[in-house]
C-alpha cells in the first residue's frame, strides 16, 4: 500500500474522494531522507490517516497559552530535535508520541516536505508527512496541548478560505479551522503538502 506553490490552484473544489485517494500517491514521492542543506533544529510530524468513511483528515494540536514558544497557536505534534534523536525522522516521531501519544510504529512515512524557517531565523523545521494506521486514540500531554483537531484535508484545499499578509517583507498565509486559525510556520507546511498533492 502506497503511503508506503503560493500559485491559486483552479483545481475544482471540493475535490472528489477519488481525487483525495490520489493524495497517498503523490506523497508517497516524497524524499526519505531530510532535503535540507542546512541541519535542522526541530521536526514535526503531520500526521494523516483515513476515517471510515474514506476521507483523509490530518492532526493538528494547539498550543497551550502558557508555552514559551508560540503560545495558543495551532501546530502539527514537533519540536527541538534532542542530542539523544538520531535523526530528524526519529525526532518527529519521538515528539509526536510525547505529545498526542501516536506510536512510531503506528506511523508509515511518506517522507519529508522541504525545511521551514520559523519567525527565529535560528529555527530550521523539518516535516515528516506520516500515514497512520487508522483513526488514532490521541492521548494528549496538557503541559503541550491544550486540544486537538483533526478536520479532513479537503478543506485546506479551498483557496477561498485562505488569505495571506505580509508582515516585515514576508508573506504569511491564513486559514480558520474549527474556530481556530493555522498561520506561521505551519500554515507554510500545510501549503507546501498541498502543492506536493498536487504535482505542483
């Protein structure tokens, strides 16, 4: 079983489940391996899987309002790669574990979306998209997350709902999921998952 651009997409919407299926195809190219020329300082897992009824929904945590690094926003299970990971890939998945208790072995990597600078130009992001076995049973760590969302991908395909500021020269992008808003870094992640998904 296969997992094994900032350009308005004219891509109709909603995409069919047939056209949400080819999504698997398409990631399963992604690079096994971490592309960055530079190392990376953290790594998120995003994690994917199928509910019953076929449609493919991603886990996003948000941050607790207490944490010292952007507090109350949305994100995808992550953080510092520690001298004990052996590599990024293990990094994601030890963080992921940690924080929403999805097991590695539980996890089938597509492979890695390219690296992300956060708003610390020190922070270089590495995402691993992964494939879980089925509808996870999250376990969420309070000190980390405060709750979870798991919306179906098919709504980040609307580009009506995304907008996009620029803030100090750079383009941020923006979208409401579930009464929340994705934006930063990790709204970059999700957009570069897309453009993969659609050859792009």
């Amino acid at each position: 079983m296969l997992c094994n651009s900032k350009e308005r997409s004219n891509a109709p919407f909603p995409p069919s489940l047939a056209a949400m299926q080819s999504s698997w195809e398409q990631l399963s190219k992604l690079p096994k391996a971490y592309p960055g020329e530079k190392p990376a300082t953290a790594a998120v897992l995003v994690p994917l899987y199928e509910d019953a009824g076929g449609e493919i929904r991603v886990v996003i945590t948000k941050r607790p309002d207490h944490m010292p690094s952007h507090p109350g926003q949305l994100a995808f299970p992550g953080g510092r790669i520690d001298p004990q990971d052996a590599s990024p890939l293990a990094a994601a998945l030890r963080e992921a574990d940690e924080e929403v208790g999805i097991p590695p072995e539980n996890v089938e990597v597509c492979g890695f979306l390219e690296p992300v600078h956060t708003n610390r130009l020190d922070m270089i992001v590495a995402p691993v998209v992964g494939r879980l076995a089925g509808p996870p049973q999250l376990v969420l760590q309070p000190e980390e997350v405060e709750l979870s969302l798991e919306p179906p991908l098919k709504h980040f395909f609307d580009e009506g709902l995304w907008r996009s500021e620029l803030w100090s020269g750079f383009e941020l992008w923006f979208i409401e999921v579930e009464g929340e808003v994705l934006w930063g870094a990790s709204a970059r992640i999700m957009r570069s998952m897309l453009d993969v998904i659609r050859g792009q």
